[in-house]
C-alpha cells in the first residue's frame, strides 16, 4: 500500500513537471506565432508601399514617353522640311536619357533619307523606361512572397499550440481519474505528444524581433 502512494506521487510529480514543460512551451509558441504574424502584416504593408511606387514609376515613364513621341514626331516632320535649325534645335532639348538613342538613330540616316524604324526600338530605350518599375515590381513580389512564408511561419506555431493544449488536456486529466493505470496512459499519451511538439518546435524557425522604427525606403521620383 505505501508501494502504490509512492508511485501515485511519483506519477503526480511526473505530471505536474510536464504541464509546466507544456504550458511554457504553449506561451512560447503563441508568442512566436504572434511575432511571425505581425511580420507578416510588416511585409504586406512594405509590398503595397513599393507597389504603389512602381505604379508611380510607371506614370513617370508614360509621361516621358509621350514627351519622347513628341520630340521624334516633331523631329521627323522638321527633317521632311528640310529645317536643319529645327532638327539640331530638337536634338539639343530632347530628353537627355532619350537623347542618347535619339543621337545615334538620327546619326545612322543616308543623306536626307531618315533611318528605318525609330530610336524606341532601341533596346536600351525599352530598359530605361521600364527598369524602375520593373524593378520595383519585383522587389514588392519578394517582399510579398517573404510575408507569405511569415504567415505560413506563424500557422506553423499555431498548430504546435494546439498539439500542446491537447497534451495539456491529458497531463491535467490524469489528476482527476481513479485508476492508476487510467493515470499512467493519460501521463504517457501526454508526455508524448508533448515530446513529439518540442522536437518538432526545434525544426522551427525563431520569428525576427519586431523593429521600432520602419525602415526607410526611397520613393521613386
């Protein structure tokens, strides 16, 4: 008899050292997916602020586009004209980064007859005009892609929870059934699933402190 209460407090010690094991590691992985979570709302509202950039960039390049178009169509219609004074005038107040291929096409013509095709199929024109925005683009979509995996993260934690507060539901029934026994399989069923999640936790990895102070990002001029 004094064998069994032994082994009874022993069962009891065992259980109660294991719910604290569980509790703690419940706390951390809320914490966790909470940290992740918010890193995850971080990433998103980055990825908006540079999309809304790249949209910004994209208006400026439309804009010198059209400026650009203007500049070429005037410049044709000076060159069929035969006014040199205009043509020298609109190569000197061309946009300076269209400047450059508007020089070499117009330097490429054979007497009074114009090169074919135009300076916007120069593919350094099509990379100065997009380059920005395109860069832009794909810096948010890695920014969105990094929130993702953060949100993934924190589901991941998320479930460790669960699996906890069921080897908590276990260790904690133990207490209240009459049986040895019946106490034995709720402490081992318990310890298990708790064993199982701390290994599992350590595959994990460990969410970013939150920063204070955003970090700075250039807008697009």
């Amino acid at each position: 008899m004094h064998e069994r209460g032994e082994r009874s407090e022993r069962l009891e010690l065992v259980a109660t050292l294991l719910l604290g094991v569980a509790t703690v590691a419940s706390a951390w992985c809320t914490y966790q997916s909470e940290l992740w979570n918010s890193e995850q709302l971080e990433g998103m509202a980055k990825a908006n602020i540079i999309d809304t950039e790249s949209l910004r960039a994209t208006g400026v390049a439309n804009r010198n586009a059209v400026v650009d178009a203007a500049t070429f169509a005037n410049l044709v219609q000076a060159e069929s004209r035969g006014d040199q004074r205009a043509v020298r005038f609109l190569l000197s107040r061309a946009r300076p980064a269209f400047r450059a291929v508007l020089d070499e096409w117009y330097a490429h013509r054979e007497g009074s007859e114009l090169p074919s095709g135009s300076p916007f199929d120069d593919p350094r024109y099509r990379t100065e005009m997009d380059g920005e925005a395109s860069a832009l683009r794909n810096t948010a979509l890695a920014v969105l892609r990094k929130a993702n995996a953060a949100n993934e993260d924190s589901d991941r934690f998320v479930m460790r929870t669960v699996l906890l507060a069921l080897s908590l539901f276990f260790l904690g029934l133990s207490g209240q059934l009459h049986t040895r026994s019946a106490r034995r399989i709720a402490v081992v069923f318990g310890a298990v699933v708790l064993i199982v999640t701390l290994l599992s936790l350590a595959r994990l990895p460990i969410a970013p402190r939150p920063s204070r102070v955003p970090a700075e990002h250039t807008p697009a001029q």
